[in-house]
C-alpha cells in the first residue's frame, strides 16, 4: 500500500480522536465549572502507528483491503478516572451520548484477562466530516483508574519487549502486581470521601486565589499603587494563615473595591 494512501486511510482517524479528547475534556471542564466532581480525570488519545497496524493485521491474518473493517482500535481513547465507581459513572455519560453509536462493550474490571489486565473497553462508531463528507470511524475507548493504568503501561511495554516470549519469573510479578492494583483501588474507594473533600478544597482554594490575583493585577491599572501594595500584602498575610474562609471574604470585598474603582474610570 502506498505511503499517500496510508494518509488518507488515518487522516479522519486522527481527526475523529482529536475531536473525541476535546469533548471528553470540555465534559471536565464542565463539571468543575459547576463545582461538581468529575468522574474523568484525564483524556488521552491516539491513532495507531502504521507499523502496529500492520504487525496486528499479519498476527491476525487480515487483508490490508480490510484492516478499516476488521481492526477496532485503529483510533483509540483512554479515560483515566481516580476511582473505580467512576468508571461506571464514565460508562453511562458514553451509553446516553447521541453522537456516540456503541457497537460493543468489554468488561476486562470484572472479568479480569489472565494477565491480570483491567479496563473496560467500549467500541463506538463516530462520524467526522472529511472534504469527501461524512466517514464513520470505529473507535477503541478504554476506561481505567490510574493504578490500573500504570500496570497496563508497563505490561505493554513488557509485551512488546519479549513479544510472546515474555520469562515466566516476569510474568509472575506481573500477575502479583496485578492483584496489589485490586487492592490499591480498593483502599482508594474506602477513603474516596476523604480525597473528594481535599481535593475539592484545594481546587476551591485555586479558584480563589486565580480571582483575587486576579483583581489585584486590574486594580494597578485603575487605583493608586500604594492602595494596591496594601491591598497585595493583605492578601499574603491571609493567604499564609490558609483559612479559604477568610480568603472568599477578601475575595469578595475586593470585587466590591474593584468594581468601585471600574466605576469611577468610567465616570
């Protein structure tokens, strides 16, 4: 197959992933623009390498007129969540997408593989608009916790190393990292209240300090420096106290200060 064609068989696959990370990402950013957690923690994605293709399409015994039709993961998704109840959470905002058409789901969370392999896999058919018109893509999406993620990213990277050769002594680690991922993510749920509450804190307390900076930056461009160095050293004393309390009343008489000072410009 030539190379200009290997180009146009991948060019709306990559467009189709880099579409997908975009609505995956705006799906964060709304959830933490409403002050509600986020069950997805991180997007990446990625077409496949044409020597992958062809490695899998040979190991597969698949005709290269057919590898858009036989492969599933030419594009492929990767949501990474902090817990495993997320993942459900993450499955059921996929099954109500209307620009998503699910063709099949795999459950490797609870029906781990024998390598001791967990995600879970959902194969989707997603429509790009190419200059020939609209192209149906099927695409890979696996949905995992970041300790799973870590283990699958080293056992891949293992695969490729001893191909199916890999020593059994390597293997039984693996099995036996494995179950401590089980574990990891276990003990993670039990204290998922714990890291939601701390979590959400700092965030909160981000937000504010981004808006009192902020403030501070508009006011040196409206008021008197003096006024505004007082205004800044205040703001570090509090900062240094860390009362997030304390801060959002600071935060909110220097909007009323700011907007004073926007008022008196326009007059």
């Amino acid at each position: 197959m030539e190379i200009q064609l290997w180009r146009e068989i991948l060019d709306p696959y990559a467009l189709a992933v880099d579409e997908l990370v975009l609505n995956f990402n705006h799906m964060i950013l709304e959830h933490r623009q409403a002050d509600a957690y986020s069950p997805i923690e991180l997007v990446t994605g990625r077409v496949k390498k044409i020597s992958s293709i062809l490695e899998k399409a040979q190991r597969k015994q698949i005709e290269l007129e057919n590898i858009e039709e036989e492969l599933d993961d030419i594009a492929g998704i990767r949501i990474i969540c902090q817990f495993v109840e997320d993942i459900d959470r993450v499955v059921e905002i996929i099954r109500k997408r209307n620009d998503m058409r699910i063709i099949e789901e795999k459950d490797y969370i609870n029906k781990a593989k024998e390598s001791g392999y967990r995600s879970y896999h959902i194969i989707i058919s997603y429509t790009v608009q190419t200059m020939n018109g609209p192209k149906e893509i099927k695409v890979e999406i696996q949905i995992r916790t970041l300790a799973m993620n870590f283990w699958a990213t080293v056992e891949h990277s293992l695969q490729y190393k001893y191909k199916e050769n890999m020593p059994p002594h390597i293997r039984q680690r693996l099995s036996k990292a494995a179950e401590a991922i089980v574990i990891l993510d276990e003990e993670m749920s039990e204290v998922r209240g714990e890291i939601m509450d701390a979590q959400n804190s700092f965030r909160r307390k981000a937000d504010i300090v981004a808006d009192i900076l902020n403030n501070i930056q508009n006011l040196y461009k409206l008021s008197n420096k003096r006024e505004v160095v007082k205004i800044q050293d205040e703001f570090f004393r509090i900062y240094e106290s860390d009362d997030v309390d304390q801060l959002e009343r600071f935060n909110k008489q220097l909007d009323i200060i700011a907007e004073g000072y926007r008022a008196q410009s326009l007059n």
